[in-house]
C-alpha cells in the first residue's frame, strides 16, 4: 500500500494537479479544495515551507523544481519562511466547509496558519 493518496489520476496528472494547488496555496494563502486533495496539498506544502526556512541555493533550486511559478518562490523564501521561523512544523489548518453542491465531496479551505 502507497503511503500518498491516488486520487483516481495517473501518477503525471495527479503529481501535476499537487504542484498547481501547492503553488496556489503558496499565492493566495488560502484555496478551496476537497478534503483528500486538501491533506496531499498539505504534505507538499509543508515540505516546501521547511525547505524554505533552511534557504540555501540547494533548497531554492529543490522549491524551483516543484513551484510552476517563479514568483511564488521568491515569496516563499522572502515573506512566508522568515513568517515561520520559530515553528516546527504545522505551517497550514484545514478548515471543512461541508459536502459541495454538485458531487457532495468533502470542501475544504485549506490555508496557512
């Protein structure tokens, strides 16, 4: 048994939508997805974060890897590392909203603290 959620998409296309929740996250501060989507987004972003704080060139080009855009990663590393700096760990809460409208899933916000 894998230790990530699959999320009904081939590997490509789910690695693909984290990485655009992830960098939106990282943007906006706060996204509205559904819950499993919203604790795999989670493990990422943490992951990134705790990159971020450390803030050498090898954890900037590792964050580069991973965020779409260039942009984000110069915020994560100017205003959201130095934000938490003195917590380990637990940088995003998610908040549930409710089962949506359309397909009753799980909402959530999920965003950082």
């Amino acid at each position: 048994m894998p230790g990530y959620r699959k999320l009904g998409r081939p590997s490509a296309h789910r690695k693909s939508m984290l990485r655009n929740l992830v960098t939106d996250l990282l943007r906006e501060g706060r996204i509205q997805t559904t819950d499993c989507r919203a604790k795999e987004a989670r493990r990422e972003a943490e992951k990134l974060i705790t990159l971020a704080k450390r803030g050498d060139l090898h954890a900037k080009r590792q964050v580069m890897a991973y965020v779409y855009d260039e942009d984000v990663a110069k915020k994560l590393f100017d205003e959201i590392a130095p934000k938490y700096a003195e917590r380990h760990g637990g940088y995003t809460r998610i908040l549930k909203l409710g089962p949506r409208q359309g397909d009753c899933a799980e909402a959530v916000f999920l965003e950082l603290v």
